[in-house]
C-alpha cells in the first residue's frame, strides 16, 4: 500500500471551532503531537498540551489501521487501541487535505462539552526522511 498520506506528520496546531465562531485550543496554542501513516496501513497518533501537570493529564493517543482516499480526501481511522477505551473499535471518518507537506485533518461536527456544535481542525507538517542509523 503506497499513497501520498504515508509519513510522519508533526503537529502545528490543533484548534476546535464552536459553533458561534469562537476557537479553542483544547491542548494550547503550543500543544505537541504526532501523527504517523505507515505503509503497511498502519497508524497512530499522539497529541497533548506542551506543559501538564502531573495531577491534570491531558492527551489523545491512539492507533490501528487506516484506509485513505486521496480523490473523495478522507481518511478512515480503524481505531484498535485508545488511552479513552470507548473509542476502541471505532472508525473514524476524517476529512484529510495532503497539500505539499500539509496535512490538515478536519473532524465531523460534534457535540462539544457545552452541548453546542464544534469541528476540530488539526494542521500537520510533513517531516523530512530521517538519515539511517548507524550501528557501532
């Protein structure tokens, strides 16, 4: 399986817009993370704020399998495993944009905390192929 969306993506921002227009950075506006689409169809997933607190914990990490289509531009999430277990066994059906090194993922809209509308929109930079390791 080859396709364009393979690679390791890093995180440039992860913002959630309500439903009245407001954006939230749910992890900061400095939040880390990654995202991984191997070509054996595999993938996973990890973002978080850049400083916690060790009594406030916050994340998403997650994996599994992927299909990807690049004309229609989505992507599905066969969810395995998930630090939330409700999610396992979920597919998730994504909006995925591959521009040059971009990535940027767009989520359904969902109810938020608030009970309004929200859509997660996550921006990715491809990162560039890492040299071989030398074994001494």
């Amino acid at each position: 399986m080859s396709s364009i969306i393979e690679g390791t993506y890093k995180l440039l921002a992860f913002e959630v817009e309500m439903g009245n227009g407001e954006i939230d950075y749910p992890f900061g506006k400095d939040a880390i993370g990654y995202v991984n689409y191997t070509g054996s169809g595999h993938f996973s997933v990890q973002y978080m704020p850049r400083h916690q607190q060790a009594d406030d914990l916050k994340g998403v990490s997650y994996f599994g399998t992927y299909e990807y289509n690049r004309e229609k531009d989505y992507i599905v999430h066969h969810v395995e495993g998930s630090l939330f277990s409700s999610e396992e066994g979920l597919d998730k059906i994504i909006h995925a944009r591959v521009r040059g090194k971009g990535l940027k993922l767009t989520c359904p809209s969902q109810l938020g905390d608030g009970k309004a509308e929200a859509e997660a929109t996550i921006h990715f930079e491809k990162q560039e192929v890492l040299p071989p390791v030398t074994v001494f």
